[in-house]
C-alpha cells in the first residue's frame, strides 16, 4: 500500500511538471479542434537541436566515464531493445487479425529509443536535483538500432517464408549478395548502414563524437543547454497534439493495438528498470540511471524508427505502428516516468 501511495502521490505531482503540461496541453487543444500548427521546419530544427544536446552531452561525459561503468548498462540496453521486439513477435505479431509485419514493425518502434520521451526523463531529473550518468544519451543508439534490426530482420524472414510457402521460391531481397533460406546475406550489413544513415541517429552520433573528440564544452552551455527545456516544451506541445491526430488512425486496425500501446511501454519499462537494477549492482549504476533505463525502454521511436521501418518495411502499414505509437505508447510513457521515479527511490534511493 506504501508503494502505491507513494507512486501516486509521485505522479499527481508530476502532473504540474511543464513538460507533461505541454504534453497534455497539445492533447486538450487538438480534442477542442484547434486550429494550431507548428511549421514542420521548425518542428525538424527543434529535434536537431535536442539530440545534438543529448548527443554532446553524452560525449562530453564519456570522456571521463569509466569504461566498464559505460559498457556493462549498454550491453543490457542492447538485450532490452531485442528482449521487446522478441516479445511483441511472441504476443502482437500472432493475435487475429494482426499482419506479422505489422506486428513485428510496431513492436520494432516499440523497442526502439524516444529521444524526446529521453528528453523529458532528464529535465524531471533535473528538477528534482535527482543524479544520473551523463553518459545515459550514449544508450540511445545502443537500444534504438538493435530494436530496430532485430524487428527488419525477423519481418523480412517472416515475407521471404512465406512467399516460399505459398510457391514464390526463392525471394531476392537486393542485389550482390548469396541467398540464405530466402535472405540476402548482405541485407544485415544494407539494414545496419540505413540505419546509421538516419538523420536522427546521425544528429545523436555527430553529438556524441563532437562531444568527445572537441572541446564543446563552451558552446554546449552557452547555446544547447540554455534553448534545451524551451524547445523541448514546444516539442511536447506538438506530440500531443500528433498524438491526438493519430488515435483516430487505430480505428482502421485491430482493437489489438490498443492494448499494447497501453500495456507495452510498462511492460517494457519494467524490462529496462530490472536492466537498471542488474547494472546498480554490478557497476554501482545510478538511480537516477535506473529511471532513465526504464524511460527509454518504455519509450517508442518518434523521430527515427517511422522513416527507417517505412523504408525497409513497405508491405507495413504505418496507421499500425505509427499511430500505436504517437497515439497511445508515447503519452503512457511519459506518464509512467513519476512511476519510475519513485520505484526507483523506494529500491534504491537518492
């Protein structure tokens, strides 16, 4: 009982938290039918900004992180990414009514990072006073990529087999390569260089290797830093109204969607706050860290994993993925994250 008191004391404090204002804000707007937009140029600098923040940030922190402290939680931030598509292959992609792909390619953005639900993980840190690594932006890629080629790679099998079995034969996926039960050999190597090519992995990268290799130092406080919780705040104003514009779009797929774009980024979250937990006592990990581990494992891809599964899954249907997402897994994530918080503060403390 002390627990659920604390968690919902927590999360009615929370709610007065900027970020989640503007977050429900966008939601009350676009359901009263309001006619706001945010030009989509600015909307695409606002991300930039953010995961160049995030991005430097990490790397500015690696430069003095302890090796071991840094790779123990981004091997477990690998297994939880591939630890949820397996799931959703397991659960979503075999439910009636339900395409494979479509399943696969949902729980393929599912598994994959929000920067901006990241984002907004830190700055309730932040205003809490509450610690956390700074290299946690480096676990973004780690968790985002193998989500998102664990869900291509299993989608792909899933089209080639099955064109096997209905007497398509051998089904080429690209040129060059030998073929292995149907799959390119290279397809791997073609999926994992799209990837790394994405403009948001790239902004997160560029970040991370400017953060590391330059002396950023002055630039990030004197620009990223100080525009960071603004732009963010514009940020959460436009999901919520995409959100609200997306929920509509599940109309058009299985009622299945809806309950794992509720149940699915707490499931997973608790995935990636055991992930945590594992890598506090072997490393002395955070809580702080804790919090975010189970932030990005709640979350779902907003800026990279939409353009990267429509490009590598075109049989998909994006009204399955996307709208789970934006629409019912990205709001429950952020709204999970006082939940967090204060499991976190209970297990481990400040």
């Amino acid at each position: 009982m002390d627990l659920i008191a604390t968690v919902a004391a927590t999360i009615l404090e929370q709610l007065r938290n900027p970020t989640l204002a503007f977050l429900l804000g966008g939601l009350l707007i676009a359901a009263l039918g309001s006619r706001l937009t945010v030009p989509d140029a600015v909307y695409k600098f606002i991300v930039l900004v953010l995961l160049l923040k995030v991005g430097l940030s990490a790397g500015i922190s690696v430069r003095e992180a302890d090796f071991w402290a840094l790779i123990v939680p981004g091997v477990l931030a690998v297994l939880v990414g591939i630890a949820i598509v397996l799931i959703g292959s397991r659960t979503l992609a075999r439910l009636n009514g339900v395409s494979k792909v479509d399943g696969l390619a949902t729980a393929g953005l599912f598994g994959a990072v929000s920067a901006s639900t990241l984002a907004a993980g830190m700055v309730m840190l932040d205003e809490q006073q509450i610690p956390y690594e700074g290299f946690i932006g480096a676990l973004y890629p780690f968790m985002d990529i193998a989500a998102l080629v664990t869900a291509i790679v299993l989608a792909r099998v899933s089209v080639a087999r099955k064109a096997v079995a209905t007497g398509g034969g051998t089904v080429a996926m690209g040129g060059g390569g030998a073929q292995i039960d149907g799959l390119e050999s290279g397809m791997l190597r073609d999926i994992l260089t799209d990837t790394f090519r994405s403009p948001a992995i790239s902004a997160l990268l560029l970040g991370l290797m400017i953060g590391l290799l330059a002396n950023a130092d002055a630039v990030f406080q004197g620009f990223y830093e100080l525009l960071f919780r603004g732009f963010l705040s514009i940020l959460m104003l436009v999901m919520g109204m995409e959100a609200w514009a997306r929920l509509s779009e599940l109309k058009r797929v299985a009622h299945a969607y809806i309950l794992y774009g509720i149940a699915g980024p707490l499931l997973h979250g608790a995935l990636g706050f055991g992930a945590g937990m594992i890598a506090h006592e072997l490393t002395g990990f955070s809580a702080g860290g804790v919090v975010l581990l189970a932030v990005m494992a709640s979350s779902s891809s907003d800026i990279s994993g939409p353009p990267t599964l429509r490009g590598a899954l075109p049989e998909a249907n994006p009204s399955a993925y996307v709208g789970t997402s934006t629409g019912l897994g990205t709001p429950v994530a952020i709204l999970s994250i006082p939940a967090w918080i204060a499991l976190a503060e209970l297990l481990v403390g400040w």
